[in-house]
C-alpha cells in the first residue's frame, strides 16, 4: 500500500486554497470597499465619477451591470484604472491572522505508517502546513518506496526516538528536542526506533 503522508495532506490544503482563490470577484463589493478606504459617502463617490448616487448605489449592491462608459467613470473618479477595478486589494502587511488548535482537536488523517492530527485546519491560503504525527512504523520495509513531494519540510521529536532516512545522507537518530530542515524533493521516510510509537511536528512549506 502507498503511504503518501504528506503530499496527500498537501492535496488537501491547496484544493481547499484553489476552491477560494476560484471565487470571482464581486465588483459591487470591490467599488464600495475602494470607496470606504478614501472615506467618500455615496454622494462624495458619486460626485467624484460622475454618476447619480442611485446608479452607483444600485452597483455596489449588484443591481445592475455597468457599462464600460460607466466603469471609466468610476475608474477615473477612483483614481485608478479600469483594469484595478477587476483586481482583488493586495493583502496587507499585517493580516491579523490566528487559529489555535486545542491538544487532541486537530482533524486526524491515518495511514499505515504514520498518524497525522491536522493544525490550525481553519485558516485557508496557509503558505505552511503544520501537522503532528504519531510515527508507527518500525522498518523502511513497511513504506511503499520513498515519500517526496514539492516545498521543503521541518520536524521537531516531540517524543520518543526516530530514525530521519533520507535518499541522500546516512540515516540520523533523533530524540526528543531534535529537529531537522530538509528538501521535500529528496526522498525520505521517518520510523520510530523506540519500544512506543514517537511524534513528532511537521510543517511542510506550501509555497
């Protein structure tokens, strides 16, 4: 059986970041926030581009569709052009973000070889997918030749003891506090060699 713990994880967040980078753009909602960040009312909007407030109420709220004499309008009166009014706002800096994840409470995703706990599962368009995982397996022999996948990856033994093999370098011993940084590309596999089954946290880079 193939065990594809983490592009299969993987999968899952970019089709879920897909879903809502798919979305189209509202451009009643796009005008109306373009128009809330000069801090204009209807009427100053209005005014500024040249149309009755009705009108422009009327497509901030979907009502109508503009035409592209009025789109110019808008545009000018933004000052911007037509094309931005289609483009969704850069992020900013600071976005505010967070999403905490209670011990036990992450979604749970078991393979053959691994038991992974899903963190921060409520954010979408993460540019890093962290996860714990309970490590089962004993023996290279139990993996369906090497795991590789796009990004770069980072684990911490959190505990137990783990053996990190890669398809480069000689296998390494890690215990509790250990922690490694590696391309995903290269092909590599984790085993518990301790009497329990070790964990660790991995966080595998999206981008």
């Amino acid at each position: 059986m193939t065990d594809d713990h983490t592009p299969s994880l993987i999968r899952l967040a970019r089709e879920s970041d897909a879903q809502d980078e798919a979305r189209p753009l509202d451009l009643g909602a796009r005008v109306r926030e373009l128009r809330k960040s000069r801090g204009w009312t209807l009427e100053q909007a209005a005014g500024q581009a040249g149309l009755a407030r009705s009108t422009l109420s009327k497509i901030e709220n979907g009502q109508m569709s503009p035409t592209y004499e009025a789109l110019k309008k808008l545009a000018t009166g933004l000052e911007i052009t037509v094309p931005q009014l289609f483009t969704p706002p850069r992020k900013a800096m600071i976005s505010g973000r967070l999403a905490t994840t209670r011990s036990g409470e992450g979604a749970a995703h078991a393979t053959t070889t691994y038991e992974h706990e899903m963190l921060a599962g409520a954010l979408t368009t993460k540019k890093m997918l962290p996860y714990r995982a309970t490590i089962r397996a004993r023996s290279f022999d139990e993996f369906d030749g090497w795991v590789r996948h796009d990004g770069e990856e980072f684990l911490y033994v959190l505990t137990g003891v783990i053996q990190l093999i890669t398809e480069f370098y000689e296998p390494i011993e890690m215990r509790r506090g250990d922690s490694a940084y590696y391309d995903a590309t290269m092909g590599h596999n984790v085993i518990s060699v301790s009497p329990e089954d070790a964990t660790i946290l991995w966080v595998t880079s999206l981008d």
